[in-house]
C-alpha cells in the first residue's frame, strides 16, 4: 500500500461526511455523516482491492504468478511478473477487474433498491448507492481504451490477435494512452483555470501518469522482445584500454585520459579487475594533489552491481543498467575482465532493430 492512500482516505473521509452526505442526505448527525464517510471510504477502498484480486485471480488460472497488488493514488496496480502468454488471457485478465467491480455495482444497487422500497435507515441505503455510483466510474475510467488502463488491454488483446504482434499492438494501445493522458492534462489545467484548482491538479497527475506509464510499458515490451535471451557477447566491447591500480593520478591523466579519450577505465591489480576510474573520481582532488594519490584509493572497486557476467543475457544487463543507473557495465568471467559494455551500445543496437522491423513490417514473421 502505497502513503498515497493514508492521504486519499483522510481526504476522502473529509469530503464525504462535510460534503457528498449531508448535501445528498440533510437531516442526519454529525456523527452519522462521519461514520457514513468511513464506511464510504472502506467501501471506495474495498472496491478497488477486489477490482485488482479479479485480475490477478484470473492471472493465476492462466498460470501468471502475481508479484503483489499496489494500492496507491488513482487506484490499484496488479503487477504481473511476466508479460500475457497470448491475447485470448491477456483478454481475460484485463476483462476480469470490471466484471467485478460490475458485480459490486449490482450488488450495491440492488441493495439500495431494496432498502429503499422496505423503508432501511437512510445512511445504509445512502451508502450502498455511493459504492454503487463510485464502482460505475471505476468501470466506465477503466475501460477507456487507453493503454495501460483495462480498457487499454482489452483494446491489446484485439490487436494483438489481428496484427499477431504484441509490440505492435502495444505501440497502438498505448498511443492511445498518451492521448488521454494529454487529455487529461488538458482538461485539468482548463479546470485549475476555472477555479477548481484541487480537482485540476488532480486529473493533471492522473494525466501524467497514463502517459509515463503507456511510454515506460511499451519500451519495456520492445526491450525485452530484442534483448531477451540474447548473448551479451556480441555487445561487449573487448579493446580495452586498462588502468594499472598502483599509479597517481597524475599518471592516468597523462597517459590515459590525454591519450584515450575514454572517460572511464577498469582498474586491474596483479591481472584481476580491482575497480573503474572515471572522471568523477579525480575531479574532487586539486592539480597539485595528483602526484600523492593512486588510482587504488580513489578507484570505485568492481561490486556487483557494476559487473556482470559474460554468461548473462542482453536483457538482464539492460535491467541492471536502468536499475543502478550507471551507463557502463564491466563484463567479467570471475575476476577476469573480458570488455566493456554500455548502455549507448544497446540503444544503437535497439534502434537499428526497430527501424529495420518498420521496413519489413509487410512481411513480418513475429
Ligand atoms: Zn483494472
């Protein structure tokens, strides 16, 4: 659970039992309204929990292990530790969250009906109506076709079957997302113009979300689709100029950085990888300090996370690289460097492959 949703509920417990409930249903306690707005606000809650349990109910039927649901801002987020096996379960999945909240709405409704027509206490019928009304946005939100909200999927799954090629649907549908999310946007900076500044924020987050998280998923498909299962020999830089760790700084300027141009370099002690040395390292020390430090001091010694095996794939090294945020890797066979790898290498490489499936797009295989 995300700290967002601490927030929401204190703004939502707020907004219900000073506003929505006693404007909807006059007459009634202030401690009523404030018992209604918790129940409210559960129920809201409640909603959206069983909403994600359907999709990653339906995930597991299709063997998708679930990493975990996240519970934050705009609602919740099943996280699939993998992508949909084909289009008929990425259907399903996506199909699934709606149809629950679609069973809560009936539910709620039909209890609203019958409270109301049998004469229940007005907080109960008030309440069933509000979850009922609430689980109709969330369906009618979630099923823009905008990708990745469900409706999105769904949109996937169809172009997924017809162009039988999931990073093409995927680009499709979430192109579809980035232009509701600049709707989105639109439409909150128009409302904070209006003077509904709280509610503009709003649908601007909302908005900025959808489209960062439509471009994030489709460059992850179009990655991994490249990457995955791919050896990472044949990025690897293997000339590389190295740096011995016993001498000053002084030295490596000279005689590395002013003739290499590289703007890092592993370090080897007695043959073996020690660490890297980049400019960074040296900036922090004054010219007249060189000569009274080694590169073995200032060095950042070889961790896992700046190393990584030649066995690995391309994907993984990705992976690493967007997880530590450093743009070179060092490829070792134990303590043995066999190269370089980098991050630019890769994108080349992506980009190269993307622009030639656009060439062949007529005649696709995939
Ligand atoms: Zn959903």
């Amino acid at each position: 659970m995300d700290p967002s949703w601490l927030f929401l509920a204190f703004l939502l417990v707020f907004t219900l039992s000073r506003g929505l409930f006693p404007n909807s249903y006059p007459g009634l306690t202030e401690t009523t309204y404030f018992w209604m707005g918790i129940l409210g606000m559960l129920g809201l809650f409640g909603s959206i929990v069983l909403h994600e349990f359907g999709h990653a109910w339906v995930a597991q039927r299709f063997g998708l292990p679930m990493r975990g649901i996240t519970l934050f801002l705009f609602g919740g987020v099943a996280e699939m530790s993998e992508e949909s096996p084909g289009p008929a379960a990425e259907f399903w999945m996506a199909i699934a969250g709606p149809t629950v909240s679609a069973l809560i709405l009936i539910c709620c409704l039909t209890l609203s009906f019958l409270g109301k027509m049998h004469g229940w206490p007005v907080p109960f019928t008030g309440l069933f109506t509000y979850i009922a009304f609430m689980n109709g946005i969330l369906i009618a939100f979630n099923l823009v076709p905008a990708f990745p909200l469900d409706g999105g999927r769904i949109l996937r799954a169809a172009l997924w079957q017809w162009k039988k090629s999931l990073p093409k649907a995927t680009r499709i549908a979430s192109t579809f997302g980035k232009w509701f999310g600049s709707l989105l946007i639109f439409m909150g900076i128009f409302n904070a113009i209006q003077g509904e500044v709280l509610g503009g924020i709003w649908w601007v987050l909302i908005g900025l979300f959808l489209r960062q998280s439509a471009d994030a998923s489709y460059k992850q498909i179009l990655f991994q689709q490249h990457l995955e299962g791919k050896s990472l020999k044949q990025f690897v830089k293997t000339d590389v100029v190295t740096v011995p760790s016993n001498i000053d700084i002084r030295i490596l300027v000279d005689e590395y950085f002013h003739q290499h141009y590289f703007k890092g370099y592993p370090v080897l002690e007695n043959g073996e990888l020690a660490g890297y040395i980049a400019i960074r390292q040296i900036r922090q020390f004054p010219t007249e300090e060189w000569t009274k430090h080694a590169v073995k001091e200032i060095m950042v010694p070889a961790t896992p996370d700046n190393t990584i095996s030649s066995q690995s794939d391309a994907m993984t090294a990705l992976t690493q690289i967007q997880k530590t945020g450093l743009s070179t890797l060092m490829v070792v066979e134990g303590r043995h460097l066999v190269g370089l790898l980098s991050l630019k290498d890769l994108l080349r490489f992506l980009s190269m492959e993307l622009e030639l499936e656009d060439e062949g797009s007529g005649s696709a295989t995939k």
